[in-house]
C-alpha cells in the first residue's frame, strides 16, 4: 500500500512522532522504489539525523549514493542557515552602500536567532532540493522531524510567498518613489558613489532590479515549493505511528494541520506491532494496540493503513532497509 502511494507519485514525505520509525520507513520505502528501477532520492530533515546512523554510513549535505538507483542527503538546518545568512550577506553588503555594511553585519547577527528563521532557511534548501531533484530523480522521499515541527514548515511555502509579494509590492513603490526623485534631479551620483565598486548595482535603477529579482527568484522558488506540495497527484504524506495512546494522538493532530495546509495524507504506516503468538505478555500488549488503532479508524476512517511488524531485533544497514521493504511488499 505504502510502496503503491510512492510508486504514483514524485514526492514522499514520511512524519510522525520521534522513535516510531520515520527513518527505518523512509529508507525502506525509497529503497524499495529504487530496486523498482527508478532514481530516487532520500532527503532527511530531522537535526536529530538517523539517517547515517541507520545506513551505517556519513550522509553529508550533499547528495552521495547509497545503492544502486538510490542517493542520501542530510539538511542540516543550522548549517543552512549559516549558509543562507551568509548567502543573504553577500546579497545585501553589494546592494547596500558601503558604510552601512556594519549595520548589515548587526542585522546578520541578531537574525541567526531570529523566531523562524530555522525554518525559513531550511524551507529554502528544501524548496532547492525538490526544484533540482525533480529534474534529476524519478522520486524524492522526505524523511522529517518530528511532528509539529514538519506540520509548520508544510504551512511555511504559502506565508512565505505572500511575505515575499507583501515586499514586493513595498519595493516596486519605493522604486516608483526612487524614479521621482531621479526626475526631480536628485541623487543619482551620490547614490551611485554609495554603491562602491560593486559590479552588481551602479544606480540606484540598477539596485531596484536587483533586490526585484532577487524577490522573484524567492517568490517563484517558494511559490513552486507550494504547487508541489498541493499537487495530490505529485505529492503525499505517509505518518508513521506506534499503535499506543499519543502516537495516535498526535497523529490525529498531524494530520489536522496537514490538512489545513493542503497536503494529501494518502498512508498511515502503524510500525512495531506485537505478535499475537510469542508469549502472553506481547499477546496482551497487542490487545492493547487493538483498542488504539479502533480510536485511530474512528478518527480518520478513510486513510489508507498499512502495519509492519515489530521485530526482534534492530534495523541496520542495506541489509536491514531491505528486510524492511520486503515487509512491505508483502504486507502491502
Ligand atoms: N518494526 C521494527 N521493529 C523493531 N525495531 C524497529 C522497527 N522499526 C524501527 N525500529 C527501530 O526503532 C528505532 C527508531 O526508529 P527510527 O526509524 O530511527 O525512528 P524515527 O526516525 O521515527 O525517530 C531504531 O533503532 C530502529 O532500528
Ligand atoms: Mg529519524
């Protein structure tokens, strides 16, 4: 069931609850699909990064393969953002006159912390990695953070895109105002004596364009982001839960807020469930998942819902990921 929703689409993305087995799914999943012969690509965007720790290998911010068909890369959202800051930097000090580049510099500073900036930087590597990964690959599979976190960056592509217009609209009548004062003989030499030696902004015209494009080229990655994501037919989200008391819980809140966010929730993935027949102790606690899972049908009747067994011991290595997806061919 689960390897059916990835096979019709482009972008996978599994949440949930920390523990449940994101990782251990995400990785089964995408290696299932690439032994089906397509390109895939395993993104992680959990900080906590299991992903290495699973394959047994380093995962890097860069993409490195992982088995036939199948490459990894791990975001790592405090190098992201140090890395989009510095991006951010270069952008403002060369549109910016020179003496202000401490003021720069203080503003750099002070939003490293900023609320939301995590996210904002993360969402635009991700909006980077799924523009450049459609190209290269036949599916992305998203392994996230735990649940609140992922729900607010799924909301994230629309805020930021009306954030970027909002600008928008502010520069195109600051540029307006600028033009004015042009034609009124006003600053343009001072201005432009301003901008320093910076090959990208000469005139105070010139600057205008280059913050708009630069705005644009945000508005049009976000605003693409945001297509993909509310594209059922490209795009779904698969939760992953342990079938106890708040797994179920918060799965039923996930699935609210990744409604309210637009994203097409096509599979519950129940992991680690007891045996019925290794002893009476798994036998009752089986009994018990029995009265969750009721709780969880009740709540979201028509998901498609798909169970891995619990096993007996850890999963790791290629190995390992393979055991698991032959799990869910079969239970599939
Ligand atoms: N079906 C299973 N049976 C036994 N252990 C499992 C199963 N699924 C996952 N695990 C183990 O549970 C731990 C957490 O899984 P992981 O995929 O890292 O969770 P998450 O990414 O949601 O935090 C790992 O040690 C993993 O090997
Ligand atoms: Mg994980």
């Amino acid at each position: 069931m689960l390897l059916t929703l990835a096979a019709s689409r482009r972008v996978l993305f599994l949440g949930g609850k920390g523990g449940v087995g994101k990782t251990t799914v995400a990785s089964a999943v995408a290696y299932a699909q690439a032994r089906d012969g397509r390109r895939v690509l395993l993104v992680s965007t959990d900080p906590a990064h299991n992903l290495g720790h699973l394959w047994q290998c380093r995962i890097g911010p860069e993409p490195r393969p992982l088995a036939a068909g199948l490459d990894a890369v791990e975001i790592d959202p405090g190098a992201t953002v140090k890395a989009h800051l510095g991006q951010v930097g270069d952008a403002l000090r060369k549109l910016m006159p020179p003496h202000l580049s401490g003021e720069v510099d203080r503003h750099l500073a002070l939003s490293r912390d900023a609320p939301g900036m995590l996210e904002a930087a993360l969402l635009e590597r991700i909006a980077g990695i799924v523009q450049q990964g459609l190209r290269s690959h036949d599916l992305l599979v998203f392994d996230t953070a735990p649940s609140g976190h992922t729900a607010r960056l799924m909301a994230l592509p629309d805020m930021m895109a009306a954030w970027t217009d909002g600008l928008l609209r502010r520069q195109a009548r600051s540029e307006r105002f600028g033009v004015a004062l042009r034609n009124l003989g006003g600053d343009d030499g001072v201005a432009a004596r301003a901008l320093g030696e910076g090959d990208e902004a000469r005139t105070p015209g010139d600057r205008d364009q280059a913050i708009r494009a630069m705005l644009h080229r945000r508005r049009h990655l976000f605003g693409d982001l945001r297509d993909v994501l509310a594209d059922a037919t490209a795009t779904a989200f698969a939760i992953v839960l342990a079938a106890e008391r708040l797994p179920v819980l918060e799965t039923i809140e996930l699935h609210a807020s990744l409604v309210r966010a637009g994203i097409h929730v096509g599979a519950l993935v129940v992991n680690r469930r007891s045996p019925a027949d290794a002893g009476a102790f798994l036998a009752e606690r089986r009994v018990q998942e029995e009265i969750h899972l009721r709780a969880l049908r009740e709540a979201l009747p028509d998901i498609p819902l798909q169970q891995l067994p619990l096993l007996a011991g850890d999963v790791a290595g290629e190995a390992g990921v393979a055991a698991i997806a032959d799990l869910l061919a079969r239970s599939g």
